[in-house]
C-alpha cells in the first residue's frame, strides 16, 4: 500500500515524456538531422545522387551566379510581402464586419472559408481560366462589349507574380478571417462597452483597444501564412508552372528542379539552405519577441 | 497407411511450391507513360512478355515531364529497392550507368547482334564505357511541323522551304484571321521551335558546335545571335491565350482549324489520328524547313537495375529480348506514333508521315545530319539543356535583345559547367 503512491506519481512523471518521446524523435530525425545532412550536400559536389565529398562554397557560387535564383528570390520577397499584407488586412476586415451580429452570419463564414477546403492544385489551375485573356476574365468582359479591355497580367512576365498573390489571397483570406473572428469573440464586451460609455467612436475603439487585444491571433496568422508563402509550391505549378519564361520562379520550385530535373542536387540542396536561413531571419526574431513577452506577461 | 499419408502429405505441401514455380515471374517496370496511346502502346511489349514466361508488373509514374518518375525512382535506389526495369530518356540511363547500378546487356548485344540493327548515332546513350545497359524501343522524331491542310489551302499557302517562307505562310495566316502558329508560353515548347531554327539556318555542323559540345565560340557566335533573332520574329505570330498551353492543347487548335500550324514533335500525330484525321488529306506533316536536311531524334529505352535474383535477372533479359523483337517494334510504333529504332523494320504498314521519317533518318545517318533533341535531353545533359531552355523561354515573352540573350546563354551554360 504504502509504496503504491509513489509508482503511480513516478507514472505520472513519466507518461508525458513517454509520451512525447516518439515524437520527438521523429521530428529530431525528419527534422533537425536532415536539416543537416541538406547542409553538408550542399557543400558537396553532388549532382543525380548524394556524394560525400567537399568542395566548399561552390555550390552557392553557383547558386548566386544563376539569374533564375534571383528571380525567384526576387519573387518570393513581392510574393510573401503581398501575399501576408492583403491576406491578413482583408482578413481582418472580413472578421470585423462579420462579427458586428449580422443575421447570416453562419452561411457567409461558411462561404468565405471554403476555398480553404480546396487544394492549391484546384485554387491554381482554376484562375489559371480565369486569368487566361483567351477564356477568362477578359474575354467576358470583351464579350460584353467593352472590346478593348485588357487583363493579360499572367502573360506578362513582370505582372504574373501578382497573379499569384491574387489567386493565393482567395484561397487564404478565409482562413485568416477565422482565425481573427475567433480572437475577437475572445474579447470581453465590457471593454468595448466600457470605451463606448467614455465615449471612443467604434473605429477608434477597434483601433486602439480591439486590434491590439487580437496579438495571439496575428501571431498564429503571421506564422502560418509565411509558412504558406515559403512552401508555396503548388500553387505555382498549377497556375503559372514557373513562367511565362521563369518569371514567376519561386525557391521552392527552383530547389525542385535543380534537384531532380537538373541534375544539380548540391545546388538544390544550397538553395534550399538559403531558404532555411531565409525564414530563419524573420521568424525567429519575431517569435522570439512575441513568445518572450508573454511569458514576461505571465 | 501411415506410408501413404506421408506421400500425401508430401503431395499436399508440394503442389504449392510447384505451382509457385509455374506461374509466371514478375517483373516490375517503371516508367512514364500514361496516355491511352502510350498505354496500348506498352501493351504490346507487356503481351509479348506474357508468351515468354514473365508478368509485366506496372508501375506508371506520371506527371510533370517524367520528373516525379526519376523523384520515384532515386528513392528507391536510395532504399536498396529499384524496380527491375525502369525506362529512361536521354542522359538519364547514363547518369545510372555511371553510378554502377545498372546489369550489363552485352552478351544479349553480342549474341543477337543488336549493335548492327541500330542507328549507329543511338548506341551513345545506349551504353557506358563498352557496357550497353539498355535497349530502345522506338525513335520520334523532333522537327516536324504540323499543319492542318484546309486552312492552308484557304490561305494560299505551299509547304514552306525556308524560315522566311514559314514566318512569311504565317502572316498570311493571320490575314486571314487564323492564330498563326499554336504553341504556348511554356518555355521546353518555344524550346522545340528555337532548337529547329538552331540546325535548319545554321546547319548540322554547327548545331553539333553549340548544343551538343557546347564550344563558347559556338554559342557566342553571330550565327546565335541571328538564330535568336529569327526566333524573335515569332513574337507576335501567336495567340493571347498561350499562356501555359498544354502542347496537345495546342495540337487541337491545328487539328480543328482554328491555328495553322505547331512545331512540334511526331507525338503530336496521334492527336490528328485520333480526331480521325488523314495524313496529307486532313492535315500536313513537313520537316521544319531547311536547306541542310537533317533529323532530330528522341527515343525511349528500358534498362535493368543490379537485382540478385536469377528470375528477376532472365526476366530483364526478356523485356530485352521482347522490345528488340521486329514485331514488336512494328506494332509498339504502330501505336505510338514513332518510328521502330531498329533499322530493318519493314514500313509497309505505317502511314506517310512515319514513312517519311524512316526514309529522312536513313538518308540523315548517311549524311551525318542526325542529332539529338536538346529540349528534350538527347543533346547536353539536363543542367545545360535547362540553361537553353531558361533563356529561349525568358526570350520569347520578353523583349529581351538577342545580344544580351547570347550572352546570358554562355553565362548560364560556364555557370553550370
């Protein structure tokens, strides 16, 4: 009896742990050792398979020395930048309109957040039409009679990028709007009360008390739209498959191909190495900021 | 009693393992082909296997130019699990070859004299260092043109002979209200129209010099320069609406009327043939045109992977066996749209188009004018020919001069050295 309690107190210490322990592990390995071992080809010579040699910084001479790479970094940067600030403006927007207790509430939500359901392959190849001058948006409304219309930015090389931003902002407002409908029905009402009885306008109010209360909220939004924005992959290949003329060339789709179209695995695995380093700036700053205040909150 | 019990028991436990050791091997073959011609196509090897002793086991990896196959492929290798055959486009046999991992063919070679029924300039991507390791089935062929014969006749137009004739066919198209020339934005498409200006203005000597040896003075040369700017000439020759055309797509904008021509490979045939479409009645097929004839090559070849098994091993030399036979060339190429790599195939059966495509690699081999496909990898190997395709595609829809497109092009190409 009496050496029952401690074991059921060690099982206790030790389940969570147990727990976690496979986990752990396979993130250690799917994770962090292969992060390393793209490290190392990456400074090897490696082309159709690994090579275990070394050959320095060749292979990000290389990396750098390609147009396409800069292209893509180029791209990546308009791409993320557009992509998170309409993404989560509109979002916001959206969460804020809907959350005013209209009646339809429920439907609208529900149709807002459903491109959300779809694939990026299905979001991507149906703007594809519908940003196709010859069977899309442009040749309805030349059809209508307005014949001089024009909307051919997926054939333009310097415009196609934002065809992308477009079709990914659709797919994603939803989701953002979800994410902040939630936060703001986290937010008592007597804050908002108490700033109307003080006598604060209600955009005042959503500026200065509301949108400030909504931080987790943009925290969660901001890290899982970047990490849409860098793995955005599909997407591209669907929509615009890296054209017209690797114009809207993204890391991802770069890696991909020196990888195993090309050949070229060393540089694949540099390129990758640049994106790692690439998300790495940004967020690990801003979590590091954002998770060290909370807990100084605490 | 207990004698004979034993003898039926012994019976019992026998008959499995004797029907085991009748029934047919399986052979595992991975490769890319997944449309209905292709399929049928295969069929044809797969049967004939079938009467040797060997289940065909398919592993159809399709999607995005064969580059999910070879992602399939070097995983597989990488867990010690390649499949038995694996079928290979241009470098990529030899890239394996080098690796060690592919089994020898060459006593079949020897013993059936393979060496001798192939088109000799085929036997480079056939074997590493004097060691053949795969064996081909067909060969299409790269510079064609295909045209849809009522709309030519509307507009007045002759088979061209010369890219100033074709540029100068397609302006009347256009006066007439037809899309010139169907083709799309993706650049390996404006690649197929680039590398057939390349040989016909330049001539086979050159092409060799630039895409095949990749010289610098070559491909920095004036001759580059005018190539691009003859391609630079095709700039408005099409529609709005090529934006990420699928290259069928754009074969059916030709096959109903409403374009002129594409420039293409001979696998776009079977696009007409399915439309039901007659070969110099319904729509023209001509060599892209030039005053040096020459002929451009792709093929698809199977090789066997290193596997220690005795049956999987006679079965790898089975497909070989099977896809080297006369017949089955004859009835695959049938389907396929391309042309029997064998050279002793007789013709009778096939139509106009493919005739001619023998009959122009005969006269191309004698006058040493046959040369790989650079878009599509029988030229450099894909880290060069990737190069060419970024700026022929980056060229196109851009208003890039010709000058800086040289220049990008032997950048790109000492980059990837």
């Amino acid at each position: 009896m009496s050496r029952s309690t401690p074991l059921s107190n060690r099982i206790e210490n030790w389940l969570p742990r147990l727990v976690l322990a496979p986990s752990l592990l396979v993130v250690l390995v799917a994770v962090y050792l292969f992060i390393c071992w793209t490290g190392w080809i990456s400074l090897s010579s490696s082309m159709i398979v690994p090579k275990y040699d070394f050959v320095g910084l060749n292979q990000y001479v290389r990396l750098w020395s390609t147009p396409r790479w800069h292209t893509a970094v180029f791209n990546l940067f308009v791409f993320s930048t557009l992509f998170l600030a309409l993404t989560t403006g509109l979002g916001l927007l959206m969460a804020i309109l809907l959350d005013q207790k209209i009646r339809v509430e429920g439907t609208l939500r529900a149709i807002f957040l459903y491109p959300m359901a779809l694939s990026f392959i299905v979001t991507g190849t149906a703007w594809k039409w519908i940003l196709n001058p010859a069977l899309g948006v442009q040749k309805v409304v030349n059809d209508l009679g307005w014949t001089s219309f024009v909307f051919d930015w997926i054939a333009q090389p310097t415009f196609a990028i934002y065809c992308v931003v477009i079709a990914a902002v659709w797919q994603s407002t939803g989701f953002a709007m979800a994410i902040f409908l939630a936060g703001l029905r986290g937010i008592d009402n007597s804050v908002i009360k108490a700033a109307q009885i003080e006598g604060a306008s209600l955009p005042l109010i959503y500026r200065t008390i509301v949108v400030p209360m909504l931080r987790p909220a943009f925290l969660s939004v901001i890290v899982l739209l970047s990490y849409i924005a860098i793995k955005s992959f599909d997407l591209i290949l669907a929509l615009t498959n890296t054209g017209p003329g690797s114009a809207t060339e993204m890391p991802s789709t770069f890696m991909y191909s020196a990888t195993f179209r090309r050949d070229q695995m060393g540089v694949g695995a540099a390129s990758a190495m640049m994106m790692l380093m690439t998300v790495a700036a940004i967020i690990v700053p801003y979590l590091y900021s954002e998770l060290k205040e909370s807990r100084d909150g605490q | 009693m207990t004698k004979f019990k034993r003898i039926l028991l012994a019976a019992a436990l026998g008959l499995p393992f004797a029907g085991q050791a009748m029934a047919q091997t399986k052979i595992e073959g991975l490769h890319v082909w997944t449309s209905a011609s292709e399929v049928g196509a295969l069929k044809v090897i797969t049967d004939k296997l079938k009467t040797m002793g060997f289940e065909w086991q398919d592993s159809a990896v399709g999607g995005a130019n064969g580059a999910n196959a070879q992602q399939a492929l070097r995983t597989r290798v990488a867990a010690g699990n390649p499949p038995a055959v694996m079928q290979f486009l241009g470098f990529e046999g030899l890239g394996w070859a080098k690796e060690g991992v592919l089994r020898s063919l060459n006593d079949l070679y020897a013993k059936n004299g393979w060496k001798d029924a192939l088109p000799p300039v085929m036997l480079q991507f056939l074997q590493q260092d004097d060691t053949f390791f795969s064996t081909p089935i067909n060969m299409h062929r790269q510079n064609w043109v295909w045209a849809n014969k009522a709309v030519f006749d509307k507009a007045g137009i002759a088979i061209p002979t010369s890219w100033d004739e074709l540029i100068a066919s397609a302006e009347k198209l256009k006066a007439i209200g037809v899309t010139p020339i169907a083709m799309s934005d993706e650049s390996w498409q404006i690649e197929e129209l680039f590398e057939s200006m390349l040989i016909d203005v330049n001539g086979p000597d050159f092409y060799k010099k630039a895409a095949i040896d990749l010289d610098e003075t070559a491909l920095s040369s004036p001759e580059m320069i005018k190539t691009f700017e003859l391609l630079g000439k095709v700039r408005g020759l099409h529609d709005a609406g090529f934006t990420g055309r699928d290259w069928a797509a754009a074969t059916n904008l030709v096959a109903n009327g409403q374009a002129g021509m594409q420039i293409m490979g001979d696998w776009a045939k079977g696009e007409f043939l399915a439309k039901g479409m007659k070969p110099g009645a319904d729509f023209l097929c001509f060599p892209t045109p030039t005053a040096t004839p020459n002929y451009k090559f792709v093929f698809d070849t199977f090789g066997g992977f290193k596997i220690k098994n005795a049956d999987i091993e006679k079965g790898q030399d089975a497909v070989a066996e099977a896809i080297m036979d006369p017949e089955v060339q004859k009835k695959f190429n049938l389907i396929k749209g391309s042309i029997p790599a064998r050279l002793d195939v007789p013709m009778d059966d096939f139509d106009d188009c493919a005739k001619r495509s023998f009959s122009d690699r005969v006269a191309a081999i004698k006058n040493n004018a046959i040369y790989g496909s650079l878009t599509d990898g029988f030229a450099v190997e894909p880290r060069f020919s990737g190069v060419f395709q970024d700026v022929v595609g980056k060229f196109f829809v851009t208003d890039m001069s010709a000058e800086d497109a040289v220049k990008s092009l032997v950048d790109g190409i000492n980059n990837a050295r």
